[in-house]
C-alpha cells in the first residue's frame, strides 16, 4: 500500500484522525476526547496516537491538522483558542516531534472545512466563496479566486465576530453583539435564560419550544437568524461571493432558522449582490474538516494567500 495521509480535525471537544490512501478515500479512522484541561501536552500526545492509530504499519506522507481556534498557518502555531485554552501554541512542531519529525501542517478548522468543500465538495468549481459553520460558536472561511484567503496572520473570515449590536452581549471575545452571542448554540441558550424560556435548555429544547408555538422561545431563534443573516449580508455587500455553503449543528437544526437567515441576507443586502449569491449546504458533512487537513499537504504546501 501507499504512504498514508493522515487529516485530523482538532476541535474543543473531541479529536478525529482519518487516513487517507493516494485517492484520497479513507481507509481508517479513530477519535479520543480532547480534553484540554489535561493540558497541551496531553492533548499533543492523543492526537499522536490517533494518527498512530490510523496509520497502523503503513508510512506517512504526513499529517494535516484543521484546529480550532486562530492559526498562523504558516508557523503551525495556535495564537489563539478560547475553547481549548491555548495560547501561541506551536501545534505543528510539537506532533512533528510527537510523531518522529513526519512533516505536519496546521490551519483553522473551517479554512481546512472550506478547502476539501471547494476542491471536492459543494463549492467545486467556484471562484468566490464564503464557509461557514454554526455550531456551539459560528466559525467561517473564506475563497476568493479559487484560493483560500487567510488575511495578514492567518485570522481572515471571523464572521462570528461582527458585530450586529455594538450595544449587545458581551461575546467571549471581549467584543459586545458579535453574531456569534446570538446565532450559535451557545449563543441561543445564553439568550433563551434571558428570555425566561421554559423546559429544557438546549438548542434542541428551544427549536422545539420554537416550532410549537411558545412566544419567548420563537423571538430568541427569530433574533438568532436575523443576526445571522445581518452578518451575512455584510459578507456579501464586501466581497460579493457566488455562494455561501453554510452548515452545522444548529444551522442544519431546523429549516426556518436557515430559510429565516437567507431572507435576511437577501434583505439587507445589496439587491444586485443578492440575487447572484447562492446560499447551500456543505456537502462533505461531518468528514469535511479531515478531508481539508488532509488536503494541506498538497495546498501549496499548506501555504496559500
């Protein structure tokens, strides 16, 4: 068998290493919690033996990782991840070093996420793009020319941290009324407790709160798609993508909330803008993060703009 490329999808809660044969199909994978208060070392440690794991006997080409948090893709370093606690960790020389020297690469999940959707998945074939993901938080990437865009340190595509009401919640940022204290997961919960809403917490609970009708539990996921769609609309007015792949837990949760978004979008938007701008789901699912990581190895050298 060929050498293996190993893509790992380092998130707050869990680590998944697939591996991946020279056509890119998966042939193994493994997962471990991440349980980031064990430390980094601990968390470097798993990902290394999920990759081991994965790989069995065979030899790798390398190791791609798509890590949450802001990366300075070109250092492999995470400057910055609230979910894990990290600081100006240097992720891609500590597995390296993990792993026997095997050549690592290391960006932000969603650019990974967004990278395998516009090479192989529901962006194929696009020039301009916007990924987004919402999930606990709302994460995002950007394409633009058909390449990744990462901005000046690597942080480019924060749509969950504009701003919708500067005179809103507090954000874990340290921002105030970014789109991600209203959309996310997280974000509804938090509201839904200001609401008073009743039952169950969750975003489960208040979708379906939402969806039978309780007045307090339909306004929190009303506002939560407006801002949503308010973001979104400012995305499109900048950089005029052809599509906007839009995905997650709570976006794939219930059709209103993303049919509400759209209608927002196309609302606020500038009309001309709008009305080229497709907005669809990823189509890679749950796989598109490793795919991506996989991916950087041969992204011009995990380097792009």
């Amino acid at each position: 068998m060929s050498a293996l490329t190993i893509g790992v999808d380092l998130g707050g809660t869990h680590i998944r290493a697939v591996a991946f044969d020279d056509a890119l199909e998966a042939v193994a994978r493994a997962s471990a919690p991440t349980a980031a208060e064990e430390g980094v070392e601990a968390v470097v440690a798993r990902v290394a033996e999920c990759v081991r794991e994965v790989a069995g006997t065979e030899g790798l080409n390398g190791v791609g990782v798509g890590a949450a948090g802001l990366v300075d893709w070109r250092s492999g370093t995470v400057a910055l991840a609230s979910n894990l606690g990290w600081r100006d960790v240097p992720l891609r020389d500590l597995l390296s070093a993990a792993l026997g020297d095997v050549p690592v690469r290391v960006d932000m999940d969603t650019n990974a996420a967004a990278l395998a959707e516009t090479r192989l998945g529901a962006g194929r074939g696009l020039r301009h793009l916007l990924y987004v993901t919402v999930g606990t938080g709302v994460g995002g990437a950007e394409v633009l020319d058909g390449r990744l865009y990462r901005g000046a340190s690597g942080g480019a595509g924060q749509i969950g941290h504009v701003v919708v009401d500067p005179a809103g919640p507090r954000c874990g940022c340290g921002g105030q009324g970014c789109v991600e204290v209203y959309a996310s997961g997280a974000g509804i919960v938090a509201r839904a407790r200001e609401a008073n809403v009743a039952g169950e917490l969750t975003t489960a609970a208040i979708f379906e709160a939402a969806a039978a009708g309780e007045p307090a539990a339909g306004a929190v996921i009303d506002a939560a798609a407006d801002a949503l769609g308010l973001a979104l609309a400012t995305y499109v007015n900048l950089n005029n993508p052809e599509a906007i792949l839009l995905g997650g837990g709570v976006a794939d949760a219930a059709p209103s909330y993303r049919e509400r978004a759209e209608r927002t979008l196309r609302q606020r938007a500038l009309p001309a803008l709008a009305d080229i701008v497709d907005v669809r789901p990823g189509a890679l699912g749950g796989d598109a993060g490793a795919i991506g990581a996989a991916l950087l190895l041969s992204e011009d050298d995990g380097r792009s703009t």
